[in-house]
C-alpha cells in the first residue's frame, strides 16, 4: 500500500492568539461565525495550520498610497 504523508504544522488558538493579537475568546466568537482565519477540528480540539494562517493573514493586508 503506498500512504502519503501531508506534513501540516497545527498550531493552537493560544499560539495564533500570540502571533495575530487577537484573544482567543475571539477566534472562539470567529470560529462559531465561520469567520476568520480557517482551522481544523481534530475531536475537540481547534487546530490552524500555520500555512494557512499566514495566508489568511495576507489576504488582510490593506495596501495604502505612498506619500
């Protein structure tokens, strides 16, 4: 049988937490919403793979005028 390995890095809502600034009890609010940045659930745990994130975090990227 040939099985192939998807390598995710799975961070959790305290790490995305730290990285984004956001409180957890807002992902919490976003994740009921399905808003904000996209994640795995994995029983109960929340789960974001960090790739994901990190484009989710671009895409939020608000591009301004040099002056």
């Amino acid at each position: 049988m040939n099985v192939k390995v998807i390598d995710y890095n799975l961070i959790d809502t305290q790490t995305v937490s730290a990285i984004t600034g956001l409180s957890g009890e807002t992902l919490k609010n976003w994740r009921h919403r399905k808003i904000g940045p996209p994640f795995q659930k994995l029983g109960s745990r929340c789960l974001y793979r960090d790739d994901l994130l990190h484009k989710w975090i671009e895409k939020c990227s608000v591009n301004t005028c040099e002056m």
